[in-house]
C-alpha cells in the first residue's frame, strides 16, 4: 500500500500507534504545538483521521482537512464525529462495535456492586486503620434489585444478561418497544426511572438523548435509587445529579463517565455513595487491542478498496 497520511490527534493506545506507524504515514498531533501550523503544512497529506470517545471529527476539522476520506473512530461511540459533515462531504466513518460489549457491561454490573455494597468506601475503611477503632456500615442487597436499563442495544442486553444471572427483574426504555423482548417497556424515561431501583444508561448520545436524565428523572428515581452511567457524560444534567446527591434526593450514582472529560465535579469527591472512574469501560488489554485491529482493519479495507468492516456511514 501506498503512503498514506492518517491524523491521530490525541494519544490514544500504545498498540494501535505502533501498528499505524508501521502501516501508515502517521501524524501525532499532540506532539505539534501549533495546529493551525500543522494544518497549513500537512493538511493536504491526511486522508484518514482516528477519532475517540473525546476526540472526533467536527466540522471544523473535517473542512480544514480537504484530502479526508475516512474517519475511524477507536470507540463504538460516534458521537465526536459529525455525520452529517461526513455524509455530505462522501466522508466515511467506521466505529468498533461488539468487542467491547462484554466489557462495558461487566464494568455496568461492577458499579451496581460497588455502590450497594459500598466497595470502595470498605477498601478505604480498612487502608485508613478505622476498621480497628470502629465497625463498618451495613450495606444494601443488589441481588433481586429491580433494574432499568435506558438503550437496549448490543450493551443494554448484556448488562440485562448479567444482572437477570443475579435475580434482578429487567425493565427498559428505548425509542420503541422490541417486539422480540421479554423485559416489560416503559414509554418514557421518568416511568421506568419509578419503577426501578438501579437506573442505567446504556444509549449512544444524540441530540434525543441528550440530558435524557434531568430533575424529573432524578426524583423519580428518589432517595433510594442508584444512577449508573456507563454512556456519555452529556445523557446527565450533571448540575441537577451533583444537586441530587448532595441534597440526598438520589440514594447513589457509579459514574464512568462525565459532561466535561476528564473534569469531575468536585462536588462529589467528598460523598461515600458515589463511585467515580476514568471513564474505562473498554478498558481491557484484550479489548483495547481488538478495537485497535478493527481501526487498522477499516482502514486497509478503505485503502485497498475493500468492503469496511464496521462502517457507520
Ligand atoms: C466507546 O467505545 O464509545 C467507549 O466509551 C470508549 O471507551
């Protein structure tokens, strides 16, 4: 194959920069200083750009770059990445669907664990030396809790899998009702927020889910519900859930994601109900490095003019 320049504009994982530096002619943005500059001297030698879960292709970029042909993103969300832009400009996107199910899910279920039975709040118990001077909090019972799940997508079932091995009744809302499934539906999210004890979202974000849990949805969910988001930081009113935690509306949240990555409000470091990751729900090496090879995979297929593997659009 010819050289062919692709962009990655942030660093994103040790393996796949190594694979498309053998591969491709690869440009690190991160190590330029100056983007404009860099535009204006390579602009024209990058076809390809790898995008992520914070670093996408806007319009700005996709215009900046005249020679674009494809965008292929290392997450399965797509949602830093205009497709409109791209759809019109015959730009394809590529995404990493299915590798990383399993993953997202187990870490969905962890959380639920970790904010019921409180892990994280017992691990430092015990590493501060309180556990000598006094005795630990009870905690609540996750097995048979009655789970909603927002997005019953390839995620949305594998967390509905797991958490149905732990006796936990399902229930969902999505943008309608699937006609194969047995879990019972609710039209809207303020519904199923009411009638579950542990709330999830697992949708892609768009414009329609966009603060798809906001006050109303919080309250519902009340001073005994748990929020776990393992989607976009922006599906969260962050403002009303900060509020909601601190107040005692809301009775937990395990949180992997946030509205302004890598920032988290300071606001919930100080609360025991509140589990806080980096954002690593593909987080595995295994994982990692199958995404990795369908990036690598979408663009040889693009440049060899074969069929892509994971095309979006
Ligand atoms: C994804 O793939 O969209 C994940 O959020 C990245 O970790």
């Amino acid at each position: 194959m010819e050289s062919i320049g692709v962009l990655m504009p942030i660093p994103m994982n040790s393996y796949l920069e190594g694979e498309l530096e053998k591969r491709f002619n690869l440009f690190k943005l991160w190590t330029v200083p100056h983007k404009a500059q860099f535009l204006k001297e390579n602009a024209d030698s990058v076809r390809a750009v790898i995008g992520n879960s914070s670093s996408g292709a806007d319009a700005d970029l996709i215009d900046a770059l005249p020679k674009l042909e494809i965008v292929a993103s290392f997450s399965v969300g797509i949602d830093k990445v205009d497709l409109k832009k791209c759809k019109e400009k015959g730009i394809r996107v590529t995404n990493t669907p299915d590798v990383l199910t399993e993953d997202v899910a187990d870490l969905a279920i962890g959380l639920m664990l970790a904010v019921l039975r409180r892990l994280c709040e017992s691990d430092r118990f015990v590493r501060s030396g309180k556990w000598k001077m006094g005795d630990y909090k009870l905690t609540t019972k996750f097995t048979g809790k009655t789970v909603g799940i927002i997005g019953l997508g390839r995620i949305g079932q594998a967390i509905a899998t797991r958490a149905e091995a732990f006796n936990c009744p399902i229930s969902y809302h999505s943008r309608s009702q699937k006609a194969d499934v047995k879990h019972k539906y609710y039209p809207t999210v303020v519904e199923l927020a009411a009638n579950c004890d542990i709330l999830v979202v697992a949708c892609p974000l768009t414009e329609e889910t966009r603060h798809i849990i906001n006050r109303e949805v919080i309250d519902a969910l009340g001073p005994k519900g748990v929020l776990i988001n393992i989607g976009r930081g922006p599906h969260v009113d962050e403002s009303e859930l900060v509020s909601a935690l601190v107040e005692g509306r809301l009775g937990g949240a395990g949180l992997d994601v946030y509205q302004n990555e890598p920032e988290v409000p300071e606001e919930l470091f100080g609360l025991e109900n509140v589990v806080l990751l980096p954002h690593v729900g593909s987080a595995t090496v295994e994982t990692r490095t199958a995404m990795a090879d369908l990036v690598i995979g979408n663009l040889e297929a693009h440049f060899l003019k074969k069929p892509l593997l994971t095309p979006v659009v």
